[in-house]
C-alpha cells in the first residue's frame, strides 16, 4: 500500500500543475493530455489504497464538515489535508518524508499547502462558508465516533488543525 500511495502522489503532483488551468477553447496540447492521463492513474492508485487501509482523522473531519456543516467535498479535502498530515506528522514521520519526497519537498504539509496556493486552490475553511463559532460543534462531532488515528485524538490538537484550516494557516 505504501509503493501504490506514493506513486499516486507523484502522478497527481505531476499532473495538477497542468491540468489546474488549461485554455478552454483550445485544443489541448500534448502535456496536458499526458498529465490527465497521469491523475487518472493517481487517482486510481490512491483509490486503491484507500479501499484497503483504515480511515483517520483527514477522512472523518472531511465527512463531518461536510454533512454536518454542508461544505463542499473536494475543496474541503483540499483545504484540511495539509492540516490533518500535519497533525499526524511527529506520529508518522515515515510516511511524512516519503509524503515530501512525492511531492518534491522536504516538508509534506507545507509542500501540500504550497501546491495548493499555486493552484488557485482555497486554503481556508473560511473561503468555503465555514464559520469560526462551527469550530467547537465540529471538534464536538469529530471527538464523539472516533477513527484510528496514528496521533491520539485530543480535543486542543484538533481544536487548533481546524483554527488553522479555518485561517488558512500554513502548517508549521
């Protein structure tokens, strides 16, 4: 699973930066092409591992901002993933280098953050009408039915990843 996340990573990252932004009436050019093939194939990699590994704290803040606060789905995922690697950083500093080493960094949360900003991405909840007084309800709901997590779930760690999400923080 670890060989197949990785190499998702790496396809998305190379495909994002050309995909993000392509002319509209134009036709296609060659790279752009080759790059939605490579986020299709991503994709499906990390698909794959995520149909074979337990879920965690990224996967259940994500359903709970979701269903219970109506945010949209992938500009949420998009928003909490550099916060949620970067809550479980010191838990699974492995992962998080071979994280870094996929996206061409040295740091994955910040480098996921980074990527995003280049994009055109939103990087704050607050960007996709989550409210700073919803903070507490939803540390509430994600405390309440617990995932595995690599870090133990604490209520100031989790109260802190969503003030920085809600921000738009870069995570340190």
């Amino acid at each position: 699973m670890d060989l197949l996340a990785v190499e998702g990573i790496c396809a998305i990252a190379r495909a994002l930066p050309h995909i993000a932004h392509p002319g509209r009436d134009e036709p296609l050019p060659p790279a752009v092409l080759q790059a939605r093939g490579d986020a299709l194939y991503g994709a499906w990699l990390c698909g794959s591992v995520l149909a074979n590994v337990d879920m965690a704290i990224h996967h259940k803040l994500c359903h709970t901002l979701g269903g219970s606060f109506n945010l949209p789905h992938p500009e949420t995922h998009t928003v909490m993933l550099p916060h949620t690697l970067a809550y479980n950083a010191t838990a699974a500093p492995d992962a998080m280098q071979r994280i870094a080493r996929a996206l061409g960094g040295t740091n994955a949360p910040q480098r996921l953050f980074d990527l995003a900003k280049e994009l055109g991405a939103p990087t704050a909840l607050r960007e996709l009408g989550f409210r700073v007084d919803q903070v507490d309800r939803a540390c509430d709901l994600t405390l309440s039915n617990r995932y595995p997590n690599p870090r133990p779930l604490e209520r100031a760690g989790i109260q802190k990843l969503l003030m920085d999400a809600f921000e738009g923080r870069r995570p340190d």
